[in-house]
C-alpha cells in the first residue's frame, strides 16, 4: 500500500512549509496492494522528536487540534481533506526537521518531511539559523548588485509617503517584509525574517557574528566569517550605525511592549506606535537606520521592522482585528478617506507598479513575491489584504508567517 | 535667563498656534492632546531634572507633528546652547523620530532642516556630529562643503576626519577622491586609513589601491579586510583569485584568511570551487587543524557549500 500526502494543496515538495495558522492538506491511496475492503484506516501523527518542528491536526480548518488523526480512505484513490497547524511552542530549527509519519498499524507507510517556518526572536536563534539568514541575505544583497537593491530604492525619501505617516503604515511595511522574506526563502527556504524585540536587551544580536559591533565612529565591524561584511549599498560598503544605548544590557529609547500594546484597543489609538517605539527605535541609533531614506541600507533595519510588525500582529489578536470590515480594525478616516495607498481598497505601491501623479516617480522591484505554501496576498497587494493575515476571517487569506509567540489557536 | 523664563521664551512665537491642528486628510490619528500638554508642559520646564525631561521628550514624538508649539518648543531646546547637552539631543531624537512619519512631518520640515543647518557649527562635538550625519544622509550641500572644507584645512575641521570621511560616504562625489587618497597615504590616524579606503570602494579607478594594501602582509588585517571587500565589488575576478592564493598560504593572517574564504563560500563561482580539489584539501586541513575558531567556521561554510555537497 502505498499513500499520498500533499501539504498547503500542493504535492511539490516547495510548498511543504506550515505556520501556526492552519495549512489545507489532503491524502490519499496510490497503491492498493494489501488494502483489502473499501477502505483503509490510516493514523497521522509527528515522528516522535524532542525537538524541531511539530503539528496538529484537525479534520476542520477550525479545529479541534490534536496530535494524532485517524483517517478512512477510500481504496480507489479520493483524496481526503484534513488540516494541520505548526503546535505553538515546537517552531523547526531546520529545514525538514518536522515529518509526519503516516501509519497502519503499527508500519509507517509513508513519513513526508516538511518545515514549521515561524518568525523568531533574533537574540535567541540557534548559531545555524542565524548563521542561514546571514548568508541568505548577503547572497540578496550581493554587494549591492543583487535583487535587494529593489528593496533598498522602495524605501527612500521619494517612495516615503507611501509607507509613513499615515494609517497604511503597518500594512505598507508587513508587505514589504514578507516580500523580502520570500526573495529570502528563494535562496534558502528555511529562512525567515527575525525579529528585534527593542525594549529589550539583545545581546546575541549586537555581536561581530551577527548585525556587527559599531566602533566609536558608528562604522560596524564584523567577525572576519560574516559575510554581511561585503554588505555594499548605494555603491558603498559597509553598515553606519551608532547606538545611543547599551546593546548588551538595555533595549532601546523606547516604550515597552506593554505600553504599545495598550495604545488603544482601536487601531485609531493603537497606530500611534509608528512615533513611539517605531520612531524612537529608529533614532536610538546614528547612522543609516536613523533617517528614512538611508534606513534600508541598514539589515538590522528589517529585525526592527519585523518586530513593529509583530506588535501590532499580538496587538490584532489581543483586540480581534483582523476583519477588513471591522471599523476598529483600521483607521479609515471616513468620509474624507485617506491619502491614495492607505485606504483599505487601495493597491499598494510600488507593487502595483503604479508611477506619477500622486505616486512616486518610480515603481523598483515589480510585483510581489509568490510563494507555494501560501497564495495570499497576491502580486498587488491591496491595504486591506495585510490585516488577515493568518487566514482567520478567510482562509484563503493566510500570508504563510507568524511569529513564535503570537498564537493561533 | 531663569529657568521659568527660559520655558516661556521657548514656546514664545508660538503661543497664539497651541491648538492641535486639524488632521491632514489621510494623516494617522494624533496624539492625545491632554496626555501629550502635560508632557510637554512637564518636558520644557527647565527647572525639573535631565533624566526627568528626558524622559518627557520620549512621549512627545508624534504631538511634534500635531502641534506647531511643540515643534517650535522642541527646536527651541534643541537650539539653546544653554540647555545641557543631553536634553537637547533627547529633543533631537524626538524630532527625527517624528520626521519617520513623513506626510505628518511633512510641514514640519522646513524650520527643522533649518534648525540642524544652524547647529552645524554648534559648540558641542556630539551635537555637530549628530547633526552633520542627520544632514548628509539628506544630501545637504551645506553640510559636504563644511566637511570637504575641514578635510582640506584641519584647523577648520567640525568633525574628526575619520567621522568626516564616513559622513561624506553618504552621498560620494568625485570630488572627494583626492582628499581620501591623500589620507590613504599619510594616515593622521588608522581609524581614517580605513574610512578614506571605504569611501574609495565607490572608485572603479582605485583598484590598484585596494590590491597593493590586500597584497601587503605589513598592513593591518582590517585595513586588507576592508580592501578584500572593495575588490570584491570592484574586480571580483581578481579578489577570486588572490583569496584563493591567501588561504593557500600557510603564513598568511588567519583573519585575512577567514575573510578570503567566506569570499571564496559566499560569491565563488561553484563550478570551478567544487572541482578545486587543491583548494578542497587546503580547507579540510584548516577544518581538522587547531586554527582560531573564526578562520575554522570560514572554512566549514565553504566546505558546506562546496566539498561536502
């Protein structure tokens, strides 16, 4: 007897890469030798490990989760539905480290590997997963001729108004992210963004192995094995960066998390985090990350970012703002609306690849990444697309990120 | 000036504009008016501690954008060189934190770009620093002549040179070539060695000098690192090459030997570095040797890449 398993609805191995939210899965019988009757009970469940990347499963998108699932399959081949979901506090530590093992009886008749890819804490990586998103990104990079320069012009004085100061601010940034993410996970699908948790100490962080030690001028070193030390951008090489505090024992000059949490419990209130962390992270540092224009020159600039989103990701969930037509949501401004590019219909740019007039002059880097383990948002993401971004209002919505302490279930 | 006189005289001008303004269509929500007057309230009193105003400063980013008396208050502190020092780089981190929400800010751009070009010159060396950096990464003409002119006449210097040369990086001119080449050959100090090499990393034309400094085993390694990188953007056919030499030279520096391998790892062409079986042995024998860790983790990334494939 043999089966088939196809994780996110797909059977390409690419797409085998699960998140908290719930992953469409399906499975079926492709060899019926021994299979006698008209159906065949089969038993899912994690290859027992103590750690690495685990699921639940569920024969419904909305539960209830549990670590095994029996399912009947029919002998001639249907394809049977069931869900999955990443189990909150067991993320992967490596590609593939995660499989479920597909039983009868006692013989596992098929065991398909596969990722649970969850954005994590910078300052506490594992060397291996720090040392993959270095060289993932410098490989982006690619001293200042590679596909990150996109990323590096769609953040500039010009392109600004799209992306600040305005309610389109967060979901401007959580597409630009995961854009990026996925130009990552092109060069290493392991890979996913960290995030720098600023009110506090990060001192796995602030290393020569990791984002570089600035000297007393703001130039950063880095350890001669670092490959972020051939960073090159706008035809120069090398980070600026100078902190204004202790990055071994403090965080940041800025509000702690409960306190931007608490912002407001509309995102009316609760965007007003884009002066105060958002701002005041930025400027707890000289150097590129502390002007707009230069921020993106910066790769601490994207752990920061990373965090501002996940922020206001724990914010959704603590307020359940997830639903597009929730006023509480979103800060529409009606009736007057907002600035073009932060309205919730609005397509944003420069992914819909729109210039002049009241866009900028230019639009770098086309359409949106795709990726196989989840369609959502699209090539050209519109405002309102960013906000379910766990697939919980639609499923279809999902993003394919989450973060390690943000939950799901 | 009392301290209560000195607060009033940093909000006069302004008094008759207290009023939050109205929202700029498609603006983010403003701050809360009550929260945000007695912060600033509290945070211009000069009578009360550092720390304490300090602190209020971190509260105010986004009223700056709301209402003109705290922008106006803000520069003021920031302007008054009687103020310590530290209050008024806490206002300096404020408005450029404010500055991140550019259409907000956006009014708010023109008395703040010419306050930071007044405070060019200020007294204070971290103040005209800070500035100086605020206003290059801008693109200000102003400030590129200020340190172009302190390069060439020292005794006129705002900055230290190594500082000078790294804010001039920000927006490279040509002009800047002969200066940075000059400093490359008579240091004033190792730190500007190494900032006048970045800057010359824009200079298709300073080949030649990144590859006599990689090539001179009296140089620092961080002064060949930093050559490694430039050449490895400039020519890297020609840094391929030389890492390969490098890490097959057992009397080489073991960090100018990590960087040449993390070269070799990271940009190397893998059709050639895969069937390199010279250089393959070399690097296992780093692997297995008691070399530094740092020159060992080099080794074991290309071996990754290359060799164990």
């Amino acid at each position: 007897m043999d089966v088939a398993l196809r994780i996110n609805n797909s059977a390409d191995p690419r797409a085998r890469y699960v998140t908290w939210a719930p992953s469409r899965c399906s499975i079926r019988v492709t060899n019926t030798t021994g299979i006698i009757g008209l159906n065949v009970g089969v038993e899912l469940r994690n290859r027992p490990s103590t750690a690495g990347g685990q699921v639940l499963f569920s024969r419904n998108a909305t539960g209830p989760w549990s670590a095994t699932l029996n399912l009947s399959l029919p002998r001639i081949g249907t394809s049977v539905p069931f869900f999955v979901v990443g189990r909150f506090g067991r993320p992967s530590l490596a590609d593939r480290d995660a499989v479920i093992q597909v039983r009868r009886g006692t013989t596992i008749v098929l065991a398909t590997p596969f990722m649970v890819r969850i954005r994590k804490d910078a300052n506490a990586l594992t060397p291996a997963e720090r040392d993959r998103f270095i060289a993932a990104f410098a490989q982006l990079n690619n001293q200042g001729a590679g596909r990150f320069v996109d990323f590096r012009n769609m953040h500039t004085n010009a392109g600004s108004p799209e992306a600040h100061g305005a309610p389109g601010f967060l979901p401007w940034h959580r597409a630009y992210l995961l854009d990026l993410e996925r130009e990552l996970q092109a060069i290493d699908p392991s890979v996913t963004l960290p995030y720098w948790r600023f009110d506090r100490p990060a001192p796995n962080l602030f290393t020569l192995d990791f984002v570089g030690v600035a000297n007393n001028i703001g130039t950063v070193q880095f350890s001669a094995n670092n490959p972020f030390q051939f960073w090159r951008t706008d035809g120069v090489p090398g980070v600026n960066r100078r902190p204004f505090f202790n990055t071994l024992t403090a965080g940041a000059n800025v509000i702690t998390e409960a306190a931007t949490l608490a912002l407001g419990t509309t995102y009316d209130g609760f965007q007003g985090m884009e002066g105060n962390p958002h701002g005041n992270a930025h400027t707890s540092f000289g150097g590129f990350i502390s002007s707009i224009g230069t921020a993106a020159r910066d790769p601490l600039f994207f752990l920061l970012h990373c965090n501002v989103d996940r922020l206001w990701a724990r914010w959704q969930r603590q307020n359940n703002r997830f639903d597009a037509a929730q006023a509480a949501a979103f800060d529409s401004n009606l009736p007057a609306g907002n600035r073009i590019g932060h309205n919730l219909p609005d397509t944003m740019w420069p992914w819909n690849g729109l210039t002049g007039a009241q866009r900028p002059p230019t639009a770098p880097g086309g359409s949106l990444a795709m990726s196989l383990s989840a369609p959502a948002p699209g090539p050209q993401p519109r405002v309102r697309d960013s906000l379910d971004y766990q697939g919980r209002v639609t499923q279809s919505a999902r993003m394919g990120f989450d973060y390690d302490d943000v939950r799901f279930v | 000036m009392t301290p209560k006189k000195k607060a009033k005289a940093i909000t006069k001008g302004s008094a008759k504009k207290t009023r939050p303004r109205k929202r700029a269509a498609g603006a983010g929500r403003s701050s809360s008016s009550t929260d945000y007057k007695a912060s600033w309230k509290a945070a211009s009193d000069s009578s009360r501690s550092d720390a304490a105003r300090i602190k209020d400063f971190g509260k105010l980013t986004n009223a700056i954008c709301d209402d003109r008396a705290v922008l106006n208050g803000m520069i003021g502190v920031l302007r008054d060189v009687k103020t310590s020092l530290d209050v008024r780089l806490a206002a300096l981190a404020a408005l450029q934190a404010a500055s991140f929400a550019t259409i907000r800010f956006r009014p708010c751009r023109p008395p703040y770009f010419a306050a930071l070009r007044a405070l060019a010159t200020d007294p204070e060396p971290e103040m005209r620093n800070r500035v100086l950096g605020l206003l290059m990464r801008e693109q200000d003409s102003l400030a590129q002549k200020l340190l172009l002119d302190g390069l060439k006449k020292p005794d006129k210097a705002l900055v230290p040179p190594e500082k000078a040369l790294q804010l001039l990086s920000y927006d490279v001119k040509a002009s800047a070539y002969p200066i940075a080449r000059r400093i490359v050959e008579q240091p004033p100090s190792s730190d500007a060695k190494a900032e006048a090499l970045r800057l010359l990393a824009a200079d298709a034309k300073s080949v030649g000098i990144f590859e006599q400094r990689l090539l001179d085993k009296k140089e620092s390694p961080e002064i060949r690192q930093i050559s490694a990188a430039a050449l490895q953007a400039l020519a890297p056919e020609k840094l391929q090459q030389y890492a390969r030499d490098i890490v097959m030279d057992t009397t080489e520096s073991p960090a100018v030997q990590a960087t040449s391998l993390t070269a070799l790892a990271q940009f190397g062409k893998e059709e050639d570095l895969s069937k390199d079986e010279v250089l393959s042995k070399r690097v296992e024998r780093i692997q297995s040797s008691d070399a530094a860790q740092q020159i060992k983790q080099s080794a074991k990334q290309f071996a990754t890449k290359y060799i164990e494939k």
